[in-house]
C-alpha cells in the first residue's frame, strides 16, 4: 500500500508507522509535497501515479466545490479520520489506533483503486463507506 498522510496530521504518523509496515510505503504530505501544495495539486499528482491511499482528517475537501471535483475524480482511496474524538486524540494515541485499522485499509485499497470510508475511532472489523 502507498499512503499519504494529509498535512493536518503530525508527520510523525508517517514516521511511526513505516518500520511497523516495511513492505508499505507510508508519507506525509510535508514529505512528498511542498507546504503550500492545495488539495487539488496533490490530488492531481497522486492520481496521474495511481496506487495511492490518504489519510485524512479534512472534511472540508468534499465541501469544497472544485476539491470535491478532484476528490470524486480521483483514483485515490480515502480514509477519513470521522469524528471529534480524533481531534482530541494525541499523536501516539493516534499511531497506536492505526496500528489495528492498517490491515483493513491495506485490504480495500488491494480490492479498489478508489472510495472514501470513515475510520471511526473505535473501529473494529469493517470501514464504513464515507458518508457525503
């Protein structure tokens, strides 16, 4: 699985997560991209490599008229970090919960080149379709 990690998540998710999962390659949007880089140039990017999966907490980019455009186009899986108890989750908390819901991910993004689903935080054995 190639995933990106969105700019509004630590970095650190990426750097915790790739010796966890050696066979993946796992970014940050920092990494990859410049910091002034818009959702929709980076979506572009990703799309035109095919492959890629991203790790979200950006609801804003299906509200969002031409990013939602770019978002529906798109040959890239998303995954949604749904709900407010992410935000108050702290990084290695956050790494730790991941942990368990790569496996899952890994599987859709094997079965699907595209699709949007929720990661709620007390996900357990299925990902839920993202809810527009």
């Amino acid at each position: 699985m190639k995933l990106l990690i969105d700019h509004n998540l630590s970095p650190a998710l990426a750097r915790s997560l790739t010796p966890l999962f050696p066979m993946d390659t796992i970014i940050s949007l920092r990494e990859r991209f410049a910091v002034n880089v818009t959702d929709i140039e980076w979506m572009t990017a990703l799309d035109a490599e095919g492959g890629w999966a991203a790790l979200t907490r950006d609801l804003g980019i299906k509200r969002k008229p031409h990013e939602r455009l770019a978002l529906d186009r798109s040959r890239i899986v998303f995954f949604f970090l749904s709900g407010n108890a992410w935000k108050r989750c702290p990084v290695p908390e956050t790494a730790a919960r991941l942990i368990r819901l790569m496996p899952l991910m890994k599987k859709q993004t094997d079965i699907a080149d595209r699709g949007r689903f929720d990661l709620p935080i007390n996900a357990g054995s299925k990902l839920r379709p993202h809810r527009d």
